[in-house]
C-alpha cells in the first residue's frame, strides 16, 4: 500500500528542517580534512571537487575515506535528527543536507556531486533502498569499471526500489535527488559518451 502524498508537517517546520539539513550539509569535510592533513585545497587539482572521488586524487586514501564517510553522515544524522519530529521533517532535511552539499554558501556554492550525502540520506530513510544502491554499484562496477556510471544507474534504481517499499514521498525524494545527481555528472555523461571517462583502478 502506498502512502498518500500529504504533508503533514508545518511549514514553518518544514522550512526550519530544510535549514537544518542545509547547514550541515554544507560543511566541506572534504577540504577541511585535506587542509589539516596538510595536503593543500583539493580545489586545486583534479576536478577541483570537495568530494571523496577528487580527495582520492592527493594519493591519500584514508583522507579519502574519511571524507566519504563524513559526507555521507551529514546526511544520515540531518535525516535522524528531524525525524524526531515528524517523517515528513526527516524528508526535508534530507532534501537540505542534499542541497547543503551541492552548493555550500561557504564554498560560492561549488560543492560536492552529491553521490556520499545522497547514499547517507538514503541510510537514514529507508535503509533497504542503501542495500539496493550497494549491490547495483558492485554489480555495474565490476561489470564496466566506471564509478560514475555505477552510480548513476544505482541512483535510477533507487527510487523504484522505495516506491515497492510503499514509501511514496520518499521515493519522489530521491527521484528529483537523481535527477540533480544526473545534472552533476553531465561532464561523466559526456566522457562516457566520448569514451574518455577514467576507470576504476587508472591513474
């Protein structure tokens, strides 16, 4: 059965959830943990991202890793933390965190693509739908070798396998955080379509 698209939420709730999750969202923890590793502003090589993909290219994983997760937990923990409130604040600090990522104020909103957050947020909702996007990224992954495809089509899954849980205004959630997460990755787009994206495991 599916749940009726009403939000049930205030709007001066909701809105306070959204900037919550903003806020949080847009701590750059991929260019603080690079400065105090003392490996200078990940801005400035690769594709200039803050996100784990771009940290990685410093040739430091941990510091990778660690921003991975930290970029996922903001997510997770804005989702926690509203949902003491009410399912629907959890949706909206999702959304905010999401965004909060993307395009940080503090950063001239230039931020991540928004793949970690996106799978954090995700944990914090609906949790079976993180296991899908896992087994969908491994399978492609392994399959083509190109994260960024992996990805992508893991995000197109996502909200399908929500929609079967029944969780309907989380999967209309997470089908507009993909096509966003599309509109991010347009330049992988275009390079798998050239047939110059770089795979998994080149230097």
């Amino acid at each position: 059965m599916l749940e009726p698209l009403i939000i049930t939420g205030s709007a001066a709730g909701i809105f306070a959830a959204l900037v919550f999750g903003y806020l949080l969202g847009s701590i750059p923890f991929g260019l603080l943990l690079t400065r105090m590793a003392g490996l200078g502003d990940v801005r400035s090589i690769g594709s200039g991202n803050i996100g784990a993909t771009n940290v990685l290219r410093t040739g430091n994983k941990k510091i990778a890793a660690a921003t991975l997760l930290c970029d996922m937990l903001k997510g997770t923990i804005a989702v926690l933390v509203a949902a003491y409130f009410g399912r629907d604040y959890a949706l909206a600090a999702g959304l905010g965190a999401f965004l909060g990522h993307i395009f940080p104020v503090w950063l001239g909103f230039k931020g991540g693509k928004g793949v970690a957050t996106y799978l954090g947020i995700l944990l914090g909702l609906a949790w079976p739908g993180a296991l899908v996007f896992a087994a969908v990224w491994i399978v492609i992954a392994l399959l083509t070798r190109y994260s960024s495809l992996s990805a992508m089509i893991a995000c197109i899954i996502v909200p399908l396998s929500i929609l079967y849980l029944g969780l309907t205004k989380t999967a209309l959630l997470f089908a507009v955080l993909t096509l966003i997460i599309f509109i991010k990755h347009r330049a992988n787009i275009e390079r798998l379509l050239s047939g110059t994206e770089t795979k998994i495991g080149s230097k």
